[in-house]
C-alpha cells in the first residue's frame, strides 16, 4: 500500500471467500478440532511396518490403531484456512480488501454457497471495489461459471491461484516448462464457455497463460502442446539422471530439505551452504532447485538440495508436472524434514508433508526433522528445546531430530553433527598412520579432508591418529601403522 491509503500500480483488490463445511464448527479458537488431532497423529505415528502399532498413538487413539496404510488428508479449521488463503494472496502480489466466512452442513453443487450468500457477496465485494473473489477450495467448472454470472467479476480457486503463484516464481526453463504443463492440465475441463483469458495473456491473477501469445480453445491444440511439453520434460528428466548418475559414481551424499511452503528450508539451505539462494516469507519463493556443497565435521562432502515447498492439498498437477524436480527427495540418502517450531499447526503441516512424500514413495527414507525459527519463541523455552534436542532429539516416525533457528545460525554445528552420524556413504574410520615429511602432498590431504586427533613429529615421519573418509583412507593404505 501507499501512504496515501490507494493500492501500489498494478495491484489487484481480493476479497476471500472462506468456506466451513463442517456441521459443529468450532466457536473459539481453543479447542482442537477432530481434524486437527487427526493431523497431530499422522504427523507424529511411524508409517515403517517395523515400528509396533501402538508405540507411537497420541492421546485419545486406540493402540493398534497408529499405523495407517495411507494417512487422511486432515484439515485446517476454517479461520486457519482462510488465513492461509490471505498469505497465498499476498505472495500472488494482491491486496486483500474484505473476506467472508460461510459456514454450511453441505457444499451448494451450483455455486458452493448458495446463490443468497452468493448475492451478499457480490455486495461486499463491489463496496470495497474488488477487482476478483478467491475461493479458498477448489470450484468445479460448472461452478466457477455460475459464479462469475452472479458476481460478476473474476473468480480464481485456490488451485488456481497457486498455479498463478508458480507462474511468478518459476525462474528457469525447467521450472516454467513444469508450471506451464500444469496449466495446462488445469485449463482442459474449463474449455467450454470461456472468454478472453483463454485466448491471450493477460496482466491479472489467474490470467497469466502458460507461455504462449495465443493459445486456441480447443482441445486437440492443447493437447498437443501436453505432449510437446511432456517430451521437453522427459528430455530434462533424462539429463538430470545423467547428471545425478556421474554424482553417485563417487561417494557423495544428497540430503534433500523438505517441508511445509514457508518453514524455512531455503534460509536453512543458506545457513549451511552460504549459498545466497532467495529465502522470503512469501509462500512458494523456492521453485526452481538448487544443489550446494556441503562440509560435514568428519570432512566428508555431501550435496544439499533445496526443494519446492508442500502445502495442503497440493494440487495433484503440481506433484506430477514437478516430479522432474521432486526426484532428488526420491533419490537422497537423508532426506532433512523442516518444521515451523513457533507455528501452532506444525504438526497438521507436517502430516500433509507426510501424504506428499508417501505419493513420492520417500516416505521410509532415512529422515531427520528439524524445527526450525525458535527464534520466535520465548527465549527461556527455546533454550531448553534445544537442549533437550541434543540430549534426547524429536521423534520423528523412528527417526530423531534438533532445534535450529537458521536465520541467527543457532544449532546448525548440532544439526551438522547429527547429519554426519546418519550419513552411511564413504564411512569414516578410525587410522594410525606413519607418513614420512618429505610427502607433503598426502600431509595435506591429511590437513584437508580428515579429523586429526593427535601428531607427533619422530626421525624425520609425522605420526598421526586420524579419523578419515574410506576413500582418504585407501589413498594412504601404504602408510597405515
């Protein structure tokens, strides 16, 4: 906004839509919904088979009732949703002007509401001239028409506007080719009846086309553009598995951060690699992924990849048309799961990470969790979090984890630690070496990629105890004591 109360140039005046189709919504913002346990539970109970079935049950759930064979979508409450909502529109560069929170037993199959509540915000929204209504749930075609007939104004959906969001970020070719197919596979059902934002670009939310001047309504060009853009796609799969294939030849580690959209992972990314990759408190800021160098204490190397943010109900066309990106999780060796520790919902977050992962099949890869921004918490029981983190670690489906605050470096040596213990590529061993001062080469391939732990300088040879990498250790086997 401008100080003169007007919006900045360009700017498009939102007004939400939230809907609660739940019979007993919740009157305060006290009590846990049934929803919110549900996501609590997924978060928390282990999807291994090896884990017992009762050894991970929160309060309130039967024993034998912890594993589940694929967890339920849970659900945010409806003021939790809408402020969501309000976050997702910022980062699509609206202003939001007005909301209103419908509560229903069952969703109107014409207009979602129902056309009186639909009237009433029709009237809203014109009082506070609003440029487009955003649904906060997914409107059917059909819908989405009706709608706008009543309204009239422009209505995105949530899927929508999401996809509107990637189109703004995607920086590289493969980034805009992936936001482009899944466009595309949102814009086929919507075909029939549409007006001017099918045929050209357009300057608004959910006008911005996916790549293309002219873009014909009719199905079989679309498709077309499908395949070519599929085939573009499987061409940059096929160069990222050559690239991934010459990585793994040598014994280097991937590590993939994972996590809800705004946790943290690319201030994180930064804080350990000093990569100076955009980190922002806007949603979905990281799209495009980024693989650094890593040196862990025990001077092995692993490779950090940032990935794209997850959010509840993530758009399946978004998994599948990012699936190219996602499979550096699919293929890590540890994958780090980065939690909003200040965040009242981590653990309804941390259950839609899990649904994602499970549709990546990574869900039983090795995972270390962290919980990230205890910046944001009460000095006193940010301390103790993270000290009893490095005492007992965080539960995390068999797994454990720290307490970091990336963006003021607290725990990152901690959280380095830990992923040294876990990572099993080149293993590090413990020597005894005797290695004459005229071989100044291996001394500094001592100094530089190995733990000396003692030296002593004896006729005219360095004496060392050395814990080093397997492959350090097998380029100086000739001078093992």
């Amino acid at each position: 906004m401008r100080g003169d109360g007007f919006p900045q140039s360009g700017q498009e005046r939102a007004f939400l839509v939230g809907i609660d189709v739940r019979s007993r919504a919740r009157a305060g913002g006290g009590r846990v919904t049934p929803q919110a346990q549900a996501a609590r539970h997924a978060a928390s109970v282990a999807t291994s088979a090896e884990n017992p079935p009762d050894a991970n049950h929160t309060s309130g759930q039967a024993p034998g009732k912890a594993i589940f064979s694929k967890p339920s979508i849970p659900e945010f409450d409806a003021y939790e949703s809408l402020a969501e909502l309000r976050t997702l529109a910022g980062s699509a560069g609206a202003e939001v002007v007005g909301e209103i929170l419908q509560r229903r037993d069952r969703l109107d199959p014409a207009t979602l509401i129902g056309a009186g509540k639909l009237e009433e915000v029709a009237g809203a929204a014109a009082s506070v001239n609003a440029d487009l209504l955003l649904f906060d749930h997914d409107l059917s075609p059909s819908q989405q028409r009706n709608v706008e007939k009543i309204v009239k104004l422009r209505v995105i959906d949530r899927t929508q506007l999401i996809l509107d969001i990637f189109a703004r970020h995607a920086r590289t070719r493969e980034g805009q080719l992936q936001v482009e197919l899944a466009q595309l596979q949102y814009m086929l059902p919507r075909l029939a009846g549409r007006g001017i934002e099918m045929s050209q670009l357009g300057g608004g939310i959910g006008t911005r086309g996916p790549g293309e001047t002219q873009l014909e309504t009719d199905r079989r060009k679309i498709y077309r553009r499908i395949r070519h853009v599929e085939q573009q796609l499987e061409n940059v799969r096929r160069i990222r598995a050559q690239q991934r294939q010459r990585r793994e030849s040598a014994p280097v580690a991937t590590v993939a951060l994972v996590g809800y959209t705004n946790a943290g992972k690319s201030t994180l990314f930064n804080a350990l690699t000093r990569a100076g990759v955009l980190s922002s408190p806007k949603m979905f800021a990281t799209l495009d992924p980024t693989i650094r160098a890593v040196t862990l204490p025990s001077k092995r190397k692993v490779l950090l990849s940032d990935t794209v943010g997850f959010i509840r109900n993530l758009p399946h066309t978004l998994v599948s048309a990012f699936r190219a990106t996602l499979e550096e999780v699919q293929r890590a060796s540890l994958i780090l799961q980065v939690s909003d520790a200040s965040s009242r919902l981590s653990a309804e977050q941390d259950a839609q990470v899990e649904i994602v992962l499970k549709e990546l099949d990574a869900e039983k890869k090795p995972r270390l969790r962290v919980m990230n921004k205890v910046d944001l918490l009460d000095d006193e029981v940010a301390e103790g979090l993270i000290n009893d983190g490095r005492r007992h670690g965080v539960d995390l489906n068999g797994s454990s984890g720290v307490y970091v605050s990336a963006i003021e470096g607290t725990g990152m040596d901690h959280l380095l630690d830990r992923i040294d213990a876990i990572i099993g590529e080149d293993p590090v061993s413990r020597v005894r070496l005797r290695v004459p001062q005229r071989e100044g080469k291996m001394l500094a391939l001592l100094e530089a990629k190995a733990r000396i732990h003692s030296r002593t300088y004896k006729d005219g040879s360095v004496e060392l105890e050395v814990a080093a990498p397997e492959s350090v250790v097998r380029r100086v086997a000739g001078f093992v004591v």
